[in-house]
C-alpha cells in the first residue's frame, strides 16, 4: 500500500511503486519513478541515464 502525506506535490508522468510512503509536503518531480519512501518536507527526483542505441532498419 502506498501512502501520500497530506500537502505532497507529486509532479505529472510519476510512477510510485508500491509500497512507498510519501511525507506530508514531500516534493516529487515530474517524470521520476520513485522506489524509496520520502520523508515529510524532502524533495525526490528519480532520473535515469539517457542511453542511445542504433537501429538497423530491414530493407523492404
């Protein structure tokens, strides 16, 4: 079970995964996949390394 304290912002495309605890006035931002709870008051982002791969194309 996930719990969100009250006043927490949770910013857009977020993912909790379960079970997490976010604290009264935690701060999340957006696009992060938040694993760990947050405490009451802190700020948690959750960014991963951009990594690029080259595509081969089939010919038709």
């Amino acid at each position: 079970m996930t719990s969100i304290g009250e006043g927490a912002f949770i910013g857009s495309n977020t993912a909790i995964v379960a079970p997490c605890t976010i604290g009264r006035d935690a701060l999340i931002g957006a696009g992060s996949t938040i694993t760990k709870d947050v405490p009451d008051g802190e700020t948690a982002i959750a960014r991963g390394k951009q990594t690029n791969l080259r595509r081969r194309l089939k010919k038709s």
